[in-house]
C-alpha cells in the first residue's frame, strides 16, 4: 500500500493525454488518457474505425492497432491518404498496382505504429504482440486499439446474457491491460437495432450488450449527410470520468469527413447542441 506522497511516484505515465487532432472534443473536456479504457460505439459503416485511424495516425504516438474489422489493404490505403492528402481511392489503386514506391518515405516514418490483421484474435494473440513490442521497442504502446471488441475471440457464446457477460469480462480485461501497460487502449463497438441506421444521437443505453460500467470513457458517434457524398460525423462523451459527459448523447463535437483523404477535422472548436 502507499501514502498519497509515495502516490505520486507510483503514478507513472497514467493519466497522461495522449495527442490528439480533435480539438472539439478537447473543448468538451474528452482526453484519451494513459492508463484508462475507452470504447467508441456507432451503428455499422458510421466512421468509429476512421475516428480510431484519425486518432493513431495524426497523434504519432507508439500505437498497436488490432484491425480485426479491416484488411490490410483497407487500412494502409486509409493510412497513406491521411498522411498525404492523396485520394484514398487513388492510393488503393497504386498499392494494387504494385507502384506504391513514392510513398516508401512518408510510410517508413511512423515505424513505431503497428497494425495486426487477425480477424478472430485471441486475448493470448494480444498478449503476445504487446510482448513483442515491448521486445522490439522497450517500451509498450501509449496507444492500443481493438477494432472491434466483437471480434475478440474469448470462446464462445450460447446466449445473450452470456455474450453481454464476456463482453463485459473482456471490458476488464482490457481495463486492466491499460493499466498495466500505461497504453490507452481504444475498442470499437456496434450499437442496438434502433439506432443501427446511425442517423441520430446514440444514448449510452444505445451500446450493444449494455456495457459502459468498465470503461473511463464512453463516445458514440452519429452521422449527418447532406446527398452530396459529404459528411459529419458528431461524437458525444456519453460516459466520462474525467471531465463533461451527456449520458442522452444530444451534445456532441462535429467534424467533417473528408471522404478523399479519410481525414476528420473540426467543423467548429466546440460543442454542438
């Protein structure tokens, strides 16, 4: 056990921010902090994996990112238009043309972001990998994201009330994995049938399986689109430990998404109500 005084030398890096690009979120006191579990929830095809993406690409730290939801060829095209401004649909198609030379450098760059692509990874697989970057690195990643934590094999799941429970386990886990690793881990979510078109405010009732009791940080995101292939995305902390929270999810930070370039960036610094 340790007094308060000793308390400060125990703390490590846990509670530190890490960079980030979303300045409304900032403004609405929402951190990805060192240490902590968040879980980013939207209905299918809403945009949580380029808001994970956004977020390990452009804060540049040491990132493990399990992409159990997209290919490699998703990701790295997702990746490389972020980083560039190229088109992503252009970038995709060099990389299948195998003339994807001209961005060796840029790529070469964020050596210290990793990616795994197993579809079904076990918490073992996980395990091994963070060990593995340890081993490369000597240090863990200040960043872990699992996207999504559906895809996380934990064995299986007769029922609903046993898949809310391993969903739950799995939340303590990486809760505990956070904390060991100083990382913030990030996992991605889907939500329940009534608001699976993504087209309006997700409460935190809306999560699948009803699972915000472990993480520090809950966000859900909605979209708006205006016919035109343009779009914003509105991400509300309904769940936040650490600062302003709306548990109806009616106040969010909007940002455009940029559909070329995968980029997300502010529409104003601030909320919307």
């Amino acid at each position: 056990m340790y007094s308060l005084s000793q308390s400060v030398r125990m703390k490590g890096a846990a509670g530190e921010p890490i960079r980030s690009p979303f300045k409304g979120l900032a403004k609405l006191g929402v951190d990805f902090r060192r240490g902590e579990l968040s879980l980013v929830a939207a209905a299918g095809g809403t945009g949580k994996s380029v808001a994970a993406l956004n977020l390990a690409i452009r804060s540049n730290v040491p990132t493990l990112y399990f992409s159990a939801d997209s290919t490699a060829a998703t990701q790295l095209s997702r990746a490389t238009a972020i980083l560039t401004g190229d088109d992503v649909k252009s970038v995709k198609g060099k990389l299948q043309a195998g003339e994807f030379e001209e961005y060796g450098d840029v790529l070469s760059r964020r050596w210290w972001q990793r990616f795994n692509y197993s579809a079904r990874p076990t918490p073992a697989e996980i395990e091994l990998h963070l060990e593995a970057y340890w081993e490369v690195f000597n240090i863990y990643p200040h960043l872990i994201v699992i996207d999504n934590i559906t895809n996380v094999d934990t064995g299986g799941t007769g029922n609903a009330d046993e898949f809310t429970f391993g969903l739950e386990g799995l939340c303590d886990y990486l809760s505990e994995m956070a904390r060991e690793t100083h990382a913030h881990v990030m996992a991605m979510h889907h939500v329940i049938g009534e608001y699976s078109d993504g087209l309006k405010p997700i409460p935190q009732s809306g999560l699948k399986g009803k699972i915000s009791r472990v993480p520090a940080l809950v966000l859900t995101i909605h979209k708006e689109i205006d016919g035109m292939d343009s779009r914003i995305l509105n991400i509300g902390p309904v769940k936040n430990r650490e600062g302003f929270e709306d548990s109806s999810g009616e106040t969010y930070a909007s940002f455009t998404f940029n559909t070329s370039n995968i980029r997300l960036e502010d529409v104003a610094v601030g909320a919307t109500f």
